[in-house]
C-alpha cells in the first residue's frame, strides 16, 4: 500500500547508538510511526545482536525483529575523525538514543548536559541497566540478570527453588524499550511547549519493578509473596493449563463465582461441585488446588481439546489453546485481521507484524531492515563529504 497520509513522526530524525534490544526496540517503534532512525554501528561488526544466531534465512532473530526501516550507518565512536561526523548528524537530529556501556557516553560528550549546550532542542534517551545514580550504577546488566533483581525469577516457574524460570522472551528489555519509546514521544510533545529537549532516564531495573506492581503489592509489609506456580495463576484458581484426552492442552481461566458455577454447569456437568464447600470461594478452590485439579483433568480425559473447547465456549469460560510458534505464526486471528506484511532484508522478502495499536489515520512504516552500513556512503554526502573524504574516512577505518 503506498503511504499517502502523514505518519505522527515523519520529519523526526532520530540518531540512536544502540545494540543489543531495549534501544533498537524504542527505535523501531519511533521508526513505525515515521521517524527516520539513523543507527550507528561499529565498523566491521556493528551492533553485536546481528550475530546472536542466524535463524531468519542467515540473519538473527533478534536483529530482524527490532531494527526494520533503520539507515545503518558505521562509525567507529573511538577514532577522532568521528566526532565531526557525529556532531553534524546531532545537529539535525531531534533526539539521540543511547545505550552504550555504563558511562560511555558520557566519556565520550555525549551527555544531556554536554549536548543541551551545542543543541538545546535535542532530546536525549539514556537505557540503562540500574540507571544514573545509586550503587548500581556502573553495574553491568543483562536481561535475565535484570529478571532476577526485579524479583521476576522469584514468582516465575514451579514451586521448587530449582525450579524458578526466566520469561521466554527478553521482558526487562522489552520493558525498557517501551519506556524509552513513550518517553521519547512525551519529550517530543514539550518541546512543542518549551522549545527546548530535555533527557529521559530509563533503567532496565525500575522499568520490570514498575511491571511488578502486583505480586509486590500482595507481599506488601512483610506479607508472604504469591507462591510460584508454573503456568497457573498463582492466587485464582481454576486458572492455568489442563490436558485433555489425546495429546493437547487447554488453558482456561475463571475470574469470579458466577464463571465458576457456570464451569460446574456446563463444563464439568457437575453442578452440584459449584456449593462443595471446598470449592465455594476463590481462596479455598485455590487451597485446594490440588483436589480440584484431579477433578477437573479426570473430567477432561474423555473429552478431545476440541469438545472442551466446546463446552468453554458455550459457558462463556475464557479459554486459550497453548500454541508453539509455529501455532503462532498461523494463527487464524492474525491471518483474519490481515496483521502480517513483508519486508525487505539482506536476505530478501521477510514476513512482519503490523505494529499493535492501529491507527486507521495513517499506515505504519515497514521498511527494510538494514546490511551493516547499508547507508553509510549516502549519509556521509548528504553531511557534505566528499568521494574523496569518504574513501579516506573508509580506509582509516572510521567508517
């Protein structure tokens, strides 16, 4: 579809120095609404996320995912000759997205404090692990690092110590990555008001706490946490996976007493079990877990995934199916709402997701993701270097 009507960010330059997930992931959705993102990479390597494993026709899963319509281009940050280079991209730039090494930044000029008084309409994004300030402030940070001191890993997994989980995806960063986007675009709404940027401070660590709310909230002033549960819900109850005859699973949840004597009714054609008084309140279905569970699963044995499914349905129980990705990737509600584009890459044609939360005024960028340095020569003559200054700058090693 050709884009015609105006995205919210076009003519925002974004410059991000970026690796790994939590900036590329704010950039990518900085890029869908518009913005031109230009990422600056290492020379030779770039950002290290490019060489995690090769899963995506020779490219790597996460680099694919977090960095399509981006410019890449090389510079090596160390060398002196790139400073001149930096500053004129900085000049025209609206923000600076950063999540380089603890202090890095700032060791090399590129703090709020330094920028603000060369371009005082730059907003600029610092990621974190712990953020500025504080103990934890030069302490690396890595996501399921970041999981652990968040308390994730502590009311994740089954009820064993041994036997505590991560999340399956990279949650911290995703956390920061979406804090630094909302961030940035609420810096872009006061400049409008202040004529001035202004820098947003996002750390990894308080990004998961703030996601935490709840279990910290049911463990307040001393009170015992929510106890690990594998994939149930750890305080309602009948809420998790339960299999079926045959080999599947279904994932079911009720929220109150009146789903509950509906799922005696319907599901379990046992209505007497909704006035069991071991069963009649949330809290006591959940301490006996373990009775009802043999229940339910006795009931379901003799039922194929479908006719539970079924008889949820027509309860009006909320139920999943428990996909792989596989599953995921042809799920009948994605293909129905037509959420899957193409993009291009340097290994060709890719599928990708439309991004969540469509706006029917205008059409989400979807651009290509990137070769490193794909874009380093044109962006180098758009500054106003020359053939010759930018064969010199190559064979230096600074592009």
């Amino acid at each position: 579809m050709t884009q015609t009507a105006p995205r919210p960010l076009d003519g925002i330059t974004v410059v991000s120095l970026e690796h790994a997930i939590a900036a590329p992931f704010c950039t990518r959705q900085l890029a869908d609404l518009g913005a031109r993102v230009i990422k600056v990479e290492r020379p030779g390597s770039g950002d290290f996320a490019r060489g995690y494993d090769q899963r995506v026709d020779g490219l790597a899963s996460h680099f694919v995912w977090t960095n399509r319509s981006k410019e890449s281009l090389t510079l090596d940050l160390k060398q002196q000759a790139a400073d001149g280079i930096l500053d004129a991209l900085l000049a025209k730039a609206d923000v600076l997205v950063q999540n380089l090494a603890p202090g890095a930044a700032a060791r090399m000029g590129l703090s709020f404090d330094a920028l603000h008084q060369r371009f005082p309409r730059l907003i600029v994004c610092d990621i974190s692990g712990y953020g500025a300030g504080g103990p934890y402030e030069k302490k690396k940070a890595y996501d399921l690092l970041i999981q652990s001191e968040g308390g994730f890993l502590s009311v994740t997994g089954g009820p064993g110590d041994e036997e505590m989980a991560k999340a399956g995806c990279s949650i911290a960063d995703i956390a920061a990555g979406m804090y630094a986007y909302t961030g940035v675009l609420s810096a872009l709404l006061l400049r409008d008001k202040t004529g001035l940027g202004s820098r947003i401070d996002v750390s990894m660590l308080e990004s998961l706490v703030e996601w935490m709310g709840y279990p910290m909230y049911y463990a307040y002033n001393g009170a015992p946490p929510p106890p690990r549960a594998g994939a149930s819900h750890s305080t309602i109850y009948p809420y998790g996976p339960f299999p079926t005859g045959g080999c599947g699973t279904i994932m079911l949840g009720l929220q109150n007493e009146r789903e509950w004597a509906l799922f005696c009714e319907k599901v379990l054609l046992d209505p007497a079990l909704a006035s069991d008084d071991r069963f009649s309140a949330n809290f006591k279905r959940s301490e006996n877990r373990e009775v009802l569970r043999q229940i339910i699963v006795e009931r379901f044995a003799a039922l194929s995934l479908d006719e539970v499914v079924a008889r949820l349905e027509d309860a009006q129980i909320a139920n999943a199916r428990v996909n792989d990705m596989h599953g995921v990737w042809q799920h009948p509600q994605l293909q129905a709402r037509d959420s899957w584009r193409e993009v291009d890459s340097p290994a060709g044609k890719l599928p990708s997701l439309l991004p969540p939360g469509r706006n029917a005024a205008f059409t989400p960028r979807m651009d290509a993701v990137p070769a490193l340095g794909q874009h380093t020569a044109g962006i180098l003559a758009e500054l106003g270097l020359s053939a010759e200054q930018r064969a010199s700058l190559a064979a230096g090693g600074v592009v």
